[in-house]
C-alpha cells in the first residue's frame, strides 16, 4: 500500500484496504475480525451481514422435492390410466394420452 493515504486520515500513510468498500485505511483506522481487515466498525458489520445473507438462496426450497415428487406421481398415475383406459377398457378417446402404448409399441 505505497502512496495510498488512509480514508479518513488523509495526511496518514494507508497500511491495508477495506474488504467491504475497498477504502484505503491506516494503522489507527483498521478493525481486525475472524473474517478479514476493515476500515471501520460500520464495514466489518456490513460485510459480516452480508457473508451470512450471501448464504442463504443456497438453500433450497422446502416444497420443493415434494412439489416434484408429487408432479412426477401425477405424470406415472395419467400415463397409466390412459394407457388401462385405452388398452383394457378400449376407449379411443383416450390414445393421444396413452403415452405408455407409444413409447412402448
Ligand atoms: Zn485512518
Ligand atoms: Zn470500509
């Protein structure tokens, strides 16, 4: 950090950048947490907040897998009755939806 003088201190030579504002800032100025080197309490806040909110669209939905599974179940149970309906019961009304008798034929 040569010729960088510090945010707040602009007669004090920088000894390090913000990690959340990149803002150049001296000896006096600098916070040091678990997370990094900031240049003021309000900075290793933010960034402290905004790691943990970073997190979180990282997780997914909890409907999610039922929603799929179910639409799934939904797709398996019409296949199959249109293909009981067409087969068994030899209603033509319902061969565009036998899918089963297509691929399998
Ligand atoms: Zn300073
Ligand atoms: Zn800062």
């Amino acid at each position: 950090m040569k010729d960088r003088l510090c945010f707040y201190h602009n007669t004090v030579q920088a000894v390090g950048m913000c990690l959340h504002d990149h803002k150049p800032y001296c000896q006096a100025c600098e916070v040091v947490t678990p997370l990094g080197k900031f240049c003021c309490f309000d900075c290793s806040g933010k960034y402290a907040a905004f790691k943990s909110t970073w997190k979180e669209p990282k997780l997914r939905s909890p409907w999610l897998g039922p929603m799929l599974a179910g639409a799934v179940l939904l797709l398996v149970l019409g296949a199959g009755a249109a293909w009981a309906g067409h087969r068994l019961l030899k209603i033509s009304a319902l061969e565009p939806f036998d899918v089963v008798t297509r691929f399998t034929r």
